[in-house]
C-alpha cells in the first residue's frame, strides 16, 4: 500500500511542477512601467544673498522605457537649465512650503518645455523634490 501511494505522489509531483512553472502572462491592463529618475549628483548653487546656497535632490517620474531612455539622453541639458533657473534665487522666495511647491511647478514645466522642444515630452509624468537645503 505505501509502495502505491509512493508511486502515485511520484507520478503527480513533476506535473504539479510543471503546473506551478508556467510563467502568468503579465497583466497589459497595468500600462507602462513607472521610474524614478535621480538628476545625479544633486544639485548646488549659489543663491542672490552672498555667502548662501540651495542644496537640493531632484527625482523625475518618468513613465515607459522609452521614455526613460530619452530623458538620460537629454539629462545634461537639464542639469543645465535647472542650474541657471536655480542660480540666484532669493532665500526669501523658498522659505515656505507654497513657495517650494511652485519652485517644484516652475521645475516641472522647465523640464516639459526643455524636452517638447528637443523632441516631445511624452512620459515624463512629474517632479519632486528629495532633499531641500538652504543654507
């Protein structure tokens, strides 16, 4: 009785396997993948008031490979035009959390602008900001 019982959990277990193996088809309905892009290294500049600066981390929320590919492609461009939009703010316009939210805005509508004319902007979704220092 145990040799049949042996035999038949032996018969059953590769098929079992074989069950578990298949690969589920992924879910189209989900749409396309999101990424998080840092603008790598972050990002320091001189502000108007002598002897200050602004120290911030800026992710990009990008939206299908593609895309992500051309955002790396234009990355330096970015970097530049957040460089110069950045570069002599006053401390007295980033002190509150609604000037930093329309800091975030006007960075996010540089960005869409920047990549619509270089080629289109098509999946980049928005921009926060990781790390906000002024000092």
């Amino acid at each position: 009785m145990r040799k049949l019982i042996l035999l038949i959990a032996l018969t059953l277990l590769p098929m079992q396997a074989y069950a578990n193996s298949e690969e589920k088809a992924p879910d189209e309905s989900a749409g396309p993948v999101i990424e998080y892009m840092e603008m790598k290294p972050k990002f320091t500049v001189n502000l108007a008031e002598p002897k200050k600066y602004l120290m911030i981390n800026i992710q990009l929320m990008v939206e299908g490979a593609a895309n992500v590919a051309k955002v790396k492609k234009f990355m330096p461009v970015l970097r530049h035009e957040m460089i110069m939009m950045l570069s002599g703010l006053h401390v007295d316009e980033l002190q509150t959390m609604e000037q930093r939210e329309n800091l975030r805005v006007k960075t996010k509508q540089l960005i869409t602008d920047k990549l619509t004319k270089l080629e289109n902007s098509d999946g980049f979704r928005d921009v926060f900001f990781s790390e906000f220092l002024i000092n």
